[in-house]
C-alpha cells in the first residue's frame, strides 16, 4: 500500500489553479505542486492541516490510500 495525493481532482473540481491554491494557504507552490501532481514524498502535518482547512475537506479527500504496483510485472 501507498499514500496517494488526490489534490489534483479537488483543485480540478473546484476550477483551482496550483497558484490559486498555494496563494489561498499561504503555502510555496512547489509545496502544493508535488501534492497535486502526487510526488510529495513526506506529508507535513501543518500543510496537510492548512489545505484541509482552507479547502474546507478532510484529510480522506485530500490523500488515499492504493496498492503498490509491482515495477516487474
């Protein structure tokens, strides 16, 4: 298993640039960048915390979990 990031169909839900986004959090926007495009590779608690708050979702919005692919098959 894995943590995925879904920001990416939040913020496309809602129209939300990674700009927009960063801007309303008050976060550096290579920090939501790798949330949105999923390459984050440690979660930070006070951002995970902020976006929740901003965005007005929960942390299961935000992130989920999904199986890891084998590279060799």
């Amino acid at each position: 298993m894995r943590v995925k990031s879904t920001l990416k169909q939040v913020l496309d839900e809602r129209n939300l640039s990674i700009s927009k986004c960063a801007e309303m959090c008050s976060l550096p926007k290579e920090t939501v960048r790798r949330m949105y495009n999923d390459t984050t590779m440690q979660y930070q608690r006070d951002t995970l915390g902020t976006l929740c708050k901003v965005l007005n979702v929960s942390i299961s919005d935000i992130l989920a979990l999904e199986d890891k692919k084998d590279d060799g098959q």
